[in-house]
C-alpha cells in the first residue's frame, strides 16, 4: 500500500494517544508502521529532500495537526498524550478525521489564521495538495520548480552552437571537482573528432587516470547502442577504460542495457540528468533565492532547575 497521507493518519494516531500515558513520536511511528503492515521499502520512503522518512513525517504532522485542534495536549518535544476533548471524540466514533473535521474546533481555525492569513479581497481556494504536510509541499514545489528549469536549460543546450555546447560539457567535470581548474579542463576542448571522442579530463589533479567525454547536442534522436558501441571501440582502440557519453536527447533501453554488460566504465547522461547536474554544481544558472527551514531547538526551551 502506498504510504497514508498525514490526514489519514490523524484518527490511527488519537486512536494510539487513546492509550494509558505519555508516548513518544518514535513509539506511535513503529506501532502505527506494524498496524498499517507497511513493507521495509515504505518504511525505508524518504521525502524528497531525503531529510527525514516519510513515514515519520506525516505521523508527526498528524500529530501537530491534531494538537492545534485541541484533541491531544501540548507536551514535552515529540511527545504526545490525548486530552479530554479527543477522548471526547473518540467516543463518537468518527469515521475518520481530516482538516474538515477540524475545522469544527475554533482553536483549529485560529491556528489556521495564524499560518495562513486570507489576502485581502480574496476568497480562499480549495487545496489540491492537503493531502501533503506543509513540509512535503514545499519539497514538491521545490521539485516543480528545479523541474521547469532544468526543462529550460536542456532547451538552451539544444538551440547553443556545437562549440558552446562542447565547451559546457567540459566544464561540468570541472565543477564537479574533476580535472583541476576549469581553465584546464577547457583546454581538454581542443581534442574533438577522434573516433568519436569529444574530450579529455583528469580524474584527479594528478592526472593518474583520465576520463573521455563525448557529448551529442540532439534534440529529438535518442542514442542507440550502435552509437554506443562506436564509442566503446574507440576507447578500446587506445585502451582506454572510462568514458562518458553526455546527450541532450536520451538513451535507448538497449543502449542502457550494453553498458552494463562491457568490460570498459561508460556512464551514460541524458538531457535530464546533464541538466540537473548543471543545477546542482551552478553551471548554467544563478541562485535567486534562498530559504531555510527550521525547527524548534528543544535543547533551547528545555527547563532545568537545580
């Protein structure tokens, strides 16, 4: 089963609060895990940004959610235990419990005010994405958004000369942290045309071992293993043992499959992932913005007396 969103979540975790005492966040996550029978893989799901499992992340909102409500009491950090008004509930039976059936406690309202004040003049939309915890929404954002461009910039690679496009290609090993400076990696440029091979860096600024690069500016072709295989045997020829072939396009299945059943290390890069590359080692792009997410540091608020 796929993980539960963090609204359904919200009636398992004041079913489990319902239980006699304090309980940790840790405690309702691994019960609430064996309960729903999710697989190691789903346990495993992590959010986009691969700070925290998913899993996790959805019991504790439900859990916040449901303290705004007023249906568990404010406690120690990542603690919970049920108040008098979710035992309330619970006695009802409800069939289950979301953002609209929270809406019916005023404290839940007040809160909702406080994180989201209505622009002024504007009726308030409906929420395709309540399903996703605050969290998790801005990680899809944040993933819609490095999507779109790297859209863009797999267009601007397409419609750039052969030269710039090369001279790109070049300096992304650099940037990585390949071949020395990127001055030296561009003056790996000039070596074009030989059997297929576009260039040449240093796997490390020693020069111990080096890598050749080819790079494809297509648009609509994808990569074969005939042309795959042309590579190979220039790298062969010179025996040579790495290679990468870069493309603005994509790769066939059956070209995929050749690399991983040769003697020779080629690593193959498509438009997408060359264009995310480029947005992870800021070749091509320029930081806007920043934002930070934080949490409460519970160390800050934590009372000691002596």
């Amino acid at each position: 089963m796929p993980v539960p969103d963090f609204q359904t979540l919200m009636l398992p975790v004041l079913r489990f609060a319902n239980e006699q005492g304090e309980h940790t966040l840790r405690e309702a996550t691994d019960f609430l895990a064996g309960e729903l029978e999710l697989t190691p893989e789903e346990k495993a799901q992590r959010l986009p940004s691969g700070r925290q499992p998913t899993f996790y992340n959805r019991v504790s909102w439900a859990r916040g959610y449901l303290k705004q409500a007023g249906l568990l009491e404010p406690t120690r950090h990542n603690h919970m235990t049920i108040s008098g008004r979710g035992r309330q509930v619970l006695s009802s039976a409800p069939p289950k419990i979301d953002i609209k059936f929270l809406e019916q406690f005023p404290e839940y309202n007040a809160f909702r005010k406080r994180v989201r004040p209505a622009k002024e003049g504007a009726t308030e939309a409906a929420e395709p994405e309540d399903h996703l915890t605050p969290e998790a929404s801005l990680d899809s954002a944040y993933r819609r958004t490095r999507d779109e461009l790297a859209g863009e910039l797999i267009d601007h690679m397409r419609r750039s000369s052969p030269t710039f496009f090369e001279q790109l290609v070049m300096e992304l090993p650099a940037s990585i942290g390949y071949g020395g400076s990127r001055a030296e990696a561009a003056r790996a440029v000039g070596q074009t045309g030989d059997e297929g091979i576009g260039g040449i860096i240093d796997e490390d600024r020693l020069g111990l071992d080096s890598i050749y690069i080819q790079a494809k500016r297509w648009s609509d072709n994808p990569v074969r293993r005939t042309d795959i295989q042309q590579f190979v045997r220039a790298l062969q020829d010179k025996r040579l043992r790495k290679g990468v072939d870069i493309t603005t396009s994509r790769f066939t299945d059956d070209a995929k499959q050749y690399v991983l059943n040769i003697d020779v290390k080629v690593v193959l890069v498509d438009g997408n992932r060359l264009a995310h590359l480029m947005i992870d080692h800021n070749v091509g792009v320029s930081t806007v913005a920043r934002y930070e997410l934080k949490k409460i540091d519970s160390d800050y608020f934590s009372e000691t007396s002596d």
